[in-house]
C-alpha cells in the first residue's frame, strides 16, 4: 500500500519522485519486452473500441518510451478514421487539438514533441492519453504539467478518455487533487478497464 500523504506539497513532491522512478522503469524495458506489451495494447484497444475509425480520436506524439499509438492511429485513417494531436499554445493554458494524417506538415514545440504546423482547431470526441501511471480509482499521474487536466476541465463536453499505460505504472493511488480528472477507461498490456463509481472495473 502507498503511504497516506497530507498537504499538496507533499503531495506534489511524492508525485515528482513517484514519476521519475516509473520513467526509470519504463525507459529500462527491453526492446522485445516494449514491443509486445505495444501490442498487447493495441489489441487491448482493438477489442474493445472497435469504433475508434467513426470517431474524431486525439492521440500523443510519443516520448519517453511510451506506448506508441502512431501504428494504430495511421490504420484508423486508412480506413477513413479522422485523427487530432495536441498543440501547447502557451504556458499553462489548456491544449489546443489540431487534425492530423500521415504526411503532415509538423513544426516541434517546446518539450521537443512535434504538432501539427497548421490547421483549424477541433474538438475531440476520444481522447488517448499517455500516463506516466494510474492508480485503481482510474486517476492519471502524468508529466507535471497539469495540460490534460486543464484542457478537460475547459472543453465544454468531456471526450471519452482512454489512458494508455504499461502495466509496471500501476499504482494503490496517486493522491488525487481536486483539479485531478480520472479517466473513463484505462487500457495497459495486462488488462481493459473502465472507471465505474471511484473504482476500476476490469471488462
């Protein structure tokens, strides 16, 4: 069991550590370990959103050894799906959602992630989003920022959130805030799971 926090500074400390320590772990898997549990994801993802092509998805450049979505993604749109990437238009301001398709024009922003270079903002109706870890109450622990959280709490309809994680980033509870918003599905190698009360249910 995790350790009972108190204070957001604390909290906001544990966090920095937790998140250091799950990258380390992330970043120290191997090669051929990586790839299957990618694809274990992705079949995780197939099997149980099979209408991700009939639906506006916004997805992550990936960093850090994260899950990969870009294979999955460019299928989506050969078989007529419509894709977005996120835009940090400015510091501490929520995210922006560009279209995207294999062979756009990227321009790279300032964490070094490329983005669409052009293009009128729209609004997601799926969201996949990269995790650093989860906790069983579906609660994200991601970079520090606060852009996901900022970018839900401003839309004026909540898209379908999916958090994507390996398996190695679940944790008993991330401390959640109360600018914290938990996803509605969370999908690692080992398992598909949907936010049900202020529990995980495994499908």
């Amino acid at each position: 069991m995790e350790e009972e926090l108190t204070g957001r500074r604390a909290i906001l400390t544990w966090r920095r550590d937790k998140r250091a320590k799950l990258i380390g772990a992330r970043r120290a898997l191997g090669a051929a370990a990586h790839r299957a549990a990618s694809r274990a994801i992705e079949q995780q993802l197939a099997a149980h959103f099979p209408d991700l092509a009939t639906r506006l998805v916004a997805f992550y450049w990936p960093c850090q050894r994260e899950f990969d979505p870009l294979p999955l993604v460019k299928r989506l749109v050969a078989r007529g799906g419509t894709a977005a990437l996120p835009v940090v238009v400015a510091k501490n301001l929520p995210l922006e959602f560009r279209p995207w398709r294999p062979g756009a024009r990227m321009a790279v922003g300032t964490y070094g992630i490329p983005y669409p270079a052009e293009g009128s903002a729209v609004t997601p109706e799926t969201l996949l989003v990269p995790m650093v870890g989860f906790d069983r109450a579906g609660y994200r622990l991601g970079y520090g920022g606060g852009y996901y959280d900022r970018t839900l709490a401003a839309l004026p309809e909540k898209p379908l959130c999916i958090g994507l994680c390996f398996a190695l980033g679940r944790i008993d509870s991330i401390h959640p805030l109360p600018h914290d918003v938990p996803m509605d599905f969370i999908i690692t190698e080992e398992m598909a799971a949907r936010r049900i009360g202020r529990r995980l249910q495994v499908l």
